[in-house]
C-alpha cells in the first residue's frame, strides 16, 4: 500500500533520531486537515438539512469525534493494526501500550503516536459520513451507542482487512490509497443499511425538503477539499513525490468532477446548481481517494469527470428504488468510493506507485483485484450494519417519534433551536412545553 523509510528504536523502547523529522511534521499537519474534513461534514450536511435539524446534525458530527478520540486509543486502534490475524488485529496495544513497536508489518519513517493521530482521524469521519443518509430522524443517544459499536466490529475490521499489510485484502494487493473501500464504500454500504431499518422521513418523497442553508453546503464543500489534502496527500506518509502526486491528483480530479457535475445538470435539467457544485466537488473527492496515489494526473481527470457524471445520475437512484437517503451519501460515498477503487484497476500505473492497470498493459489482474475488495467491503458493511441496526431498532430504538420528528432534532434531542426569529416561535411554544415536562 504505502512505501516506507525505516525507523530506529532505542532499546528502552523509544524512537531515535532516525526519524525523518520532516516526514513527521508532514504527517501531523495532514493529521489536522483531516481532522478539520469532520466540522466540514457538518457544515456541508447541515446546510443541507431544513433549519429545525441543523444542530441535530452538527451534534451528531461533533460527538462522534469525542467518542471515536476515546474508543481509538483504548482498542479500536490496536484492532485495526496490531497482531498477526488476515481478518482483524487483537488488543496487544490495548490503551496504546507498546506503542513504541511499529504497527504490524509497517516500517514507518515517522514515530508510531503520529501513525496512531493519523489513522485516528480517518476513523472519526467514517461513521460521521452516515450521518447525511439518516439525517432528520435519528435519537441523538442512539446514534452515540450504535456508532461506537459499528466502529469495533465494522470499521476495525475492514480496516485491518485494507490498511494493514497482513489483512487479506491487502496480502491479495487490493489497492486503496487513501480509504476509498476503507472509508467511503463502508459508510456508503452501511449508510444504506441503516435508513432501509429507519424508514423514510415522514413526508417523503410527496414533502419538498430543501436545503436551508446553501451558502452553509459551500462553505462545508470547501473546508472538505482543504483537509482532503490531508487525507490523500498525507496518506504517502512521508513529504515526497508520491505525496505530491496524490496532492496534484486530488485537486485535479475534484476540478473535474465539479465540472462534470455541473454540465450534467445543464444537460439533465436546464441549469446548474451551487449545490451541484459542492456535491460534483465532493464526488471528485471521493472518487479520488482510493486512487490519488495509483494514477497519473491525467488519469485523475477521467476518474473525476466519470464520478461527476456518475455520482450526479446516482443521486435520482433514491428516488427510482424509493429509499430514503436524505443528503446523497449512497449516491455520493457508496457509488464514488466504489468506482474510484475499480478505476485503479484501469488506470493504475507503476510509473507513479503500486501495478499496472488494463490501460497500462497490465491485464485483468489488477481489476480483479479491485473488485474483490469492493464486494468484500461493501457486503460485510451492509450485513453487518443491517443487523447491528435492527437489534437496536428492536430494543433501544434508533428513530425519534412522530412528534419529535415533526417539531425537529434540535428541539426534541437539544432543547435548542439554531436560528431565532419568528419563524422559529411555534419551536418556542413546543420547547416551553419541553422544559415544563422535563
């Protein structure tokens, strides 16, 4: 997956000065752009959510990177790259004990802890990415309890399976830059999983439901492809070419994809959106991902104009199969991450990293193997989403009610509306009510 420089341990167990030191500075500010991505997912979903969610969404977001922060450290991170195990890692570095030993099979040139923060942020805006699909009618308790448990037992899994060198997938040399399976294809998969238990938004699809706040999308889509610099670029771990080209990729496939989305909407409905805009961006993104440090720049063009294009069309399948996916994350997140990890296997190159794809002489062998880690990710995901999600439908509960539903999350999970002004005060009636019950 990655190319790494050796690093020197003392025999007390800590890193030398064998370090590359600008590998590592490298690493923790990509760690912090990707950690920035998560507020930039809730500004995106929740400007496009009606204004009596917003905070509902925000929330949601915020929590998870809490409670990600606590459950990565304690064992969700040693799961994911510790042990021997193709299928998942065991609780040797349990609390990030032995944390001076490099991650199974890695030889890293930055210190283990900064291997650790960057990982940790990739596992934050994995479940946050669901978020967009149940929006509007989750239990704020709930989604706490199931996320973190979808963590353990779907994320650290599949993480394992992609990121680690001794996961199956990756031992087959499935290829996945950056979290194209790992990230987007999960909680696309998952994401569908979870709103087919849920049901529909009371009112859809009869009820328009608008975004109430597009200027809010923008500035979400553009703290997104900020940080997912971070994401791809820093996926190199260390400052080099390769980091570069995953940059490079990056930027260029998401121009692209913005590009395609947009003339796809002239051609489709008469005009293009600023709201096609931010999502064509994210599109680009996403597909990118699996793929920014495989291909060439003029590889990343195709791949992102094809997901512009793809991903827009994918977006109307909500409506065909009559499933609701409130802000595109299956359209988006499943299909863009599934179709970036398969694009690899046309238009990987060796000339930038990893093998040759059909389009550079190298057969089916590479697609084969792209295909194997999709189905693989995405069937395990969505099985074992779907069931963690009834059993807490059938006990907990996972959807608010009907009244909760209709007076807004930010009222009935919050006590707290985003906006005060007239339109809000039948939200005031109802939390003086709240208050008077509670």
């Amino acid at each position: 997956m990655y190319v790494f420089m050796s690093t020197a341990v003392s025999a007390a167990g800590t890193t030398t000065d064998a370090t590359n030191h600008a590998d590592t500075a490298w690493i923790l500010v990509s760690s912090a752009l990707v950690l920035l991505m998560t507020p930039g997912l809730a500004f995106f979903y929740g400007g496009m959510v009606r204004g009596k969610n917003v905070l509902g969404m925000l929330a949601q977001n915020f929590v998870t990177m809490g409670m990600v922060s606590i459950l990565w450290i304690t064992g969700v991170y040693s799961l994911a790259f510790s042990g021997t195990g193709g299928l998942i890692g065991n609780l040797h570095q349990f609390g990030l004990n032995h944390i001076w030993q490099q991650p199974t099979g890695l030889s890293l040139s930055i210190p283990p802890m900064v291997f650790v923060a960057f990982q940790l942020m990739f596992a934050i805006i994995t479940p946050a990415l669901i978020t967009g699909a149940s929006a509007d009618r989750l239990k704020f308790g709930s989604w706490v309890a199931f996320s973190s448990i979808w963590l353990v037992i779907v994320y650290a899994p599949v993480a394992h399976w992609v990121f680690s060198p001794l996961g199956w997938l990756a031992k087959k040399g499935a290829e996945d830059f950056a979290g194209g399976t790992v990230v987007h294809a999960n909680a696309g998969a998952a994401a569908l999983a979870l709103i087919l238990v849920i049901g529909k938004r009371k009112g859809w699809p009869k009820e328009r439901m608008r975004p109430h706040n597009v200027p809010y999308v923008l500035l979400g889509a553009g703290l997104l492809w900020f940080g997912w610099f971070g994401f791809n670029a820093g996926s190199a771990l260390s400052a080099n070419t390769l980091a570069a080209y995953a940059f490079v990729n990056t930027n260029t496939a998401t121009g692209a994809a913005l590009i395609a989305w947009i003339l796809t909407e002239k051609i489709r409905d008469g005009h293009s959106t600023t709201l096609g805009a931010a999502s064509g961006a994210v599109a680009g993104l996403v597909a990118i991902t699996p793929a920014c440090g495989f291909v060439s720049p003029m590889g990343s063009i195709i791949i992102g104009a094809l997901a512009g294009v793809i991903c827009c069309l994918a977006t109307g399948l909500k409506t065909f199969l009559k499933f609701d996916d409130a802000l595109d994350v299956v359209g988006v997140h499943l299909i863009g991450g599934i179709l970036g990890a398969l694009l690899i296997g046309f238009f990987g190159t060796s000339m930038v990293n990893g093998a040759n794809g059909l389009f550079y002489n190298g057969g089916f062998a590479l697609l084969g193997r792209q295909t194997l880690a999709v189905v693989a990710v995405v069937v395990y995901s969505f099985v074992v989403t779907y069931a963690l999600a009834l059993i807490f439908d059938k006990t907990v509960g996972l959807r608010v009610s009907e009244e909760d539903e209709a007076a807004g999350l930010d009222l009935s999970q919050h006590a707290e509306t985003a906006y005060e002004s007239s339109s809000f005060s039948d939200g005031s009636r109802f939390l003086s009510n709240f208050s008077s019950t509670n």
